[in-house]
C-alpha cells in the first residue's frame, strides 16, 4: 500500500500536478470541505456510472471527527511537529515520520520524455506504484470522455478548467492526446474489459470512432471536439477574446494570429501584429530559457530600439510566456571570468547598463509587458522603460546579492534617482533617506514583490504603470499603451543630475545592517555585499545632496559589482546557484 506523502509524490509535479499533490491540497482545503464535496457528489448525482466511488473514507471521517480538518486546525493527513512533517497512520493512530520516497524506477518512468512511452512503461510495468499512476491517469481520461458532453461545451473547455482550477500542467484530454489518442483509447477500452477501471461504462461512441478518431485527438487546427455538436469547434470571436494575444496552445492547436517578423537571431525575434492591431508597434521577445540576457539578447535589444526608431511608432518587449526575465544569464557570463577573469566580464556588464539607458533615452516609447519573474537584470530592464504593464502576479525585484553580486545594469542607479525624483514631488522638507531606505533594503535583502501592487510599494512599479488582471490581455494592453504614449507626444527624458544621500546616509543605513548581523539575520558576507549596496546607492563618498549624473551612479555600480565577483565566496554563490538553483549562504 501507498502513503500519504508517496501518493503526493507520485501525483504531484511528476505528473505535472501541484507540488502539493493529493492529501497535501486536501488538507491545504479543508477535510471538512472536501466531506461537504463528496455528499454533494453524492446526493446530485444518482445515475454516475462511478457513483459507487463517491464516499468518504472511515479514516477521513476519523480525522474529521477528532477535529484534525487540515492545515486550519494545524493537523489532517499531515502536521507538522518542530520542523518535522509527520503523517498520520490509520493503523498506529498517531502520527509518524512522513516518508516521500517512491520506487526509483517508478520515478524513471515518470521521467520519460515521450508521453507515448511513459504511458506505455506506466501500463505495462509490474511495480504497483506504476500501476497506480496509470490507473490515477486512465480513470480521469475515462470519466473526462463521459461526462465531456454533461459538463463543457467543448473539450478545450474541460482541459483549461483542469489547469486553471487545479494548477495541472495539462489538461486530460491533452496529455491522451500527446500519448496517442486511438492507442491510449484501446488501452482504456482493454481494461474496462478486464474489470480494472472504476466504472464498466464503455468510452463513448466519439472517441473511439468518426472525427476525433480520424484526427487522432479533439483538438485539432479546426477547433476543439464538441460532442453535442458533432464537430470541432473553434475559439470564441466574441470581442472580449480578440483582446487575447499569445494565448497558450492546447496540444493539437494550431496558432491562428499571424504576426510579421521584422527581424530574428538565436537570441530575439522582432515583429508586429497583424490588422486591427497596431502594427506601427514594434515587439521584441527573447528567445534564451528563462529570457535570460545574454550577450545576444543585450545586442538584439540594442537592434530592436534601433528598428522602432528607424521604423515604428514604439517598442513593446513582451515574452512568449512566462517569465518576463530571470535576469543575467550566468551561464555566459562565469566562462568569460573563468577564462580571462574581472577584464573580461566588465565589457559585458557595462553593455548592459548602456542597454538599459538606450532604452530610457529611446526616441520612441519603449513599454515593458512584465508577467512572472522580473528579476536582476529582468528587473532593471524594466524599470529603465518609459511604461510598464504588469500583469497582477508578476514577481519583481533585484536578487543579486543572493549570488553575492550587486545590480550592475543599472538598478542602484535607478533607485538612486527614483528615490531623489519622489523626494522632489513629495514634501520638501523630508530628508532623501526617507525615500531611498526602501530601495536600499529591498535589494540589502534580494526582497521580491509578492505581487505588482507589492511591486509599487517596493518601488519597482510607479503608481502610473499599468496592472492587469488577464495574463492574456497583457500584449494587448501594452501595445495600446505604447500607441497611445506615442501619439499623445511623448518625448524622452532629458539626462538631468540628482542628489545622493553621500557617507551620511551610508553611515545611517550600515548602522541597520550592523543590527541585522549582530542579530543573525545576515551572515558576515551578506553584510560585506549589503554595504556595498548602500554605499552605491548613496552615490559613495560624497557629501550628502551632492549632484551626480547617471555616468557617475553606473559607474560606482560597476566598480562594485567587479570587486565582487572577484570574491572568492561570490564564486561560491554564483557555482552553487548555477548547478542547485538554490542560493548558498556562506
């Protein structure tokens, strides 16, 4: 038999599921809640062929009844005892040491790439814990087919309220698809034969026969399958979807916008929309894993404002999907300094904060579409264009001292003088420091916004950028904005000097940073790079007010940045990020 925590294994993102799996998500929910389900399931659907199915554990009932509901009440299937996870044991009636270890070759096969052959080694393999997860599998194929009819119009409808509702990659009809429609259907049918599945109901007439037969899934470049209709059928037209641009793809779609690509590398594609969309706006989007910068991504950048300028009335950078950018790509960058060490990256980086100012002082309005992670140099990327449209979960922030670095394309420039900007059109009297502390402990700390409201409070959004609610409407949004910044004659800032904090303010803001060591909250390195945030961010060793031009600020920032990455624990933080994904704290 399995436990709790192996079935969370086994049906979590292995399957392309929610980390927290099955008894983690019921009891994030609510024991009580998910009872509440069940009897509804119970009393509204008599004539379910699977009905006989739909009842509530004595052990579940147990645990409702001793008032262990879930995560509200601090224990249900899990609890968490110090910073142990303990399960509960039906047969021990207590809880014990919660064990998340499945079978090895279980985990291979669920490692498979090809979804054709990880069904197939999931069906055939005698490990139960295959077993179990092709059953997990089929039985939703099959119960999907038989009430597709009852409960969506088509089958698109059922597979985006799968991933919307419950945070699945794919959708069931996708994942039948992309494992071979008529060879998974055959499957099902084989083992409703041989008694294995929850209900004897054979797989209705559509799928094992006619069109999605012949088209071998029910998304096809025609539409999705429509069983009460007979037919596939295509995306809605009402207005409000003509707002959706670069809406995913189920698998078996065919993308119908067509756009115009002006200009594409291995790095980034430039290209516009097709009529009634504004086409006298320019889009760039990266190509790199993560839309990381690279060396060829800064280069295309500097392509594409040249292009707008040339050509266009305004420049979009807006990404094929998630993340907008995770920052540098470190990957490019560590060989550099391996090879030919400090004088070899400083070219690189001082490319990226004249990237990040030839889009500031662009002749056309650049706007930036943020969704997702927006982080380092992502970050600073945005925040150098003329507007931003963020979508609500968007994630901002600069990180780099979890790598034990600095921002170095600009972004302690960019707080420098956002800070001296809010100080100019807030009250008068009140000191610089005020303004620029939340900059400087935001990044002191590599703090990330939990949202793009969270995002303004931090600084990184201003109270006139745009936020929007649909992922899909982004590109939408941020092209019009674009179109309407231009034509209402927008111009770009004129290059102006600033007043810094100077050793003042550097002394105000080490004295935190003292606190935070001396209370464990930084380590001793963190502090080293935390002072050389603050003393950047203050302009350095000058007297406080003292005006300085953006050259200055990028050029301290660089400084900084250099001398720590020739650090050997920066090293060390940049080597473990690079091959754990994880900061390492030394």
């Amino acid at each position: 038999s399995l436990t709790y925590e192996q079935v969370d294994e086994l049906t979590g993102t292995r399957l392309g599921r929610a980390k927290s799996g099955t008894y983690r998500t019921a009891d994030v929910v609510g024991l009580d809640t998910l009872a509440h389900v069940i009897r509804t399931m119970q009393d509204q659907l008599p004539d379910d062929s699977f009905k006989a199915h739909f009842g509530l554990p004595p052990e579940v009932q147990g645990l409702i009844d001793a008032g262990a509901l879930g995560q509200k009440t601090g224990a249900g299937f899990f609890r968490k005892k110090g910073r142990e996870i303990q399960r509960f044991d039906a047969h021990q009636r207590d809880y014990v040491a919660a064990d998340q270890k499945i079978d090895p070759d279980v985990a291979a096969i669920l490692a498979v790439r090809d979804p054709a052959e990880r069904l197939r080694q999931l069906r055939e393999s005698d490990k139960p814990q295959a077993q179990f997860v092709w059953a997990v599998l089929r039985d939703t194929f099959h119960y999907s087919a038989i009430h597709l009819q009852d409960i969506a119009d088509n089958a698109r409808q059922l597979d985006l309220a799968l991933k919307w509702g419950f945070g699945h990659k794919q959708g069931p009809f996708e994942i039948w698809q992309s494992a071979g429609w008529r060879q998974v259907a055959e499957w099902i049918t084989q083992d409703i034969q041989d008694g294995k599945t929850l209900s004897n109901q054979p797989l209705p007439d559509w799928a094992t026969r006619g069109p999605v037969w012949e088209a071998q899934g029910v998304h096809t470049a025609a539409g999705s399958w429509n069983p009460s209709q007979s037919r596939f059928e295509g995306r809605s037209e009402l207005p409000v979807y003509q707002r959706h641009i670069g809406t995913p793809l189920l698998v078996g779609e065919v993308e119908s916008l067509e756009t115009t690509t002006v200009f594409e590398d291995e790095s980034v594609r430039c290209w516009t929309l097709p009529a009634p969309h504004p086409q006298d706006v320019l889009i760039v989007s990266f190509k790199t894993k993560m839309h990381t910068l690279s060396p060829g991504v800064v280069n295309g950048v500097f392509k594409a404002v040249e292009l707008a300028e040339a050509s266009y009335q305004a420049l979009v950078i807006a990404q094929d999907g998630d993340p907008f950018s995770a920052g540098a790509d470190l990957k490019a960058i560590l060989p550099l300094f391996e090879k030919e060490g400090v004088a070899a990256v400083e070219p690189v980086e001082r490319a990226m904060q004249d990237m990040v100012l030839r889009i500031r002082y662009a002749q056309v309005p650049v706007v930036a579409a943020v969704a997702g992670l927006a982080l380092g140099g992502g970050c600073e990327l945005a925040v150098h264009c003329a507007h931003r449209v963020a979508h609500f979960e968007s994630y901002i922030g600069l990180v780099e001292v979890g790598v034990g670095l600095v921002p170095g394309a600009g972004g302690l420039a960019y707080s420098a003088r956002r800070a001296a900007e809010l100080q100019a059109m807030g009250a008068p009297d009140a000191p610089l420091l005020a303004y620029l502390k939340r900059f400087a402990l935001a990044i002191a700390s590599a703090q990330v916004s939990r949202s793009a409201l969270d995002a303004r409070q931090l600084g990184f959004l201003k109270e006139s950028d745009t936020i929007v609610m649909n992922r899909q409407e982004l590109v939408y949004v941020a092209v019009r904005q674009a179109q309407a910044l231009a034509s209402a004659g927008w111009r770009a800032p004129l290059p102006r000097r600033f007043p810094v904090a100077g050793r003042d303010g550097i002394a105000t803001l080490k004295a935190q940073l003292v606190n935070m060591k001396e209370g464990g909250f930084i380590s001793e390195y963190d502090f080293h790079i935390a002072e050389k945030v603050v003393t950047v961010i203050c302009g350095g060793d000058v007297d406080p007010g003292s005006l300085v031009d953006e050259a200055w600020m990028m050029t301290q920032e660089r400084q900084a940045f250099m001398a720590l990455l020739n650090s050997p624990k920066t090293q060390e933080r940049i080597a473990g990020m690079l091959s754990t994904g994880k900061p390492v704290r030394n």
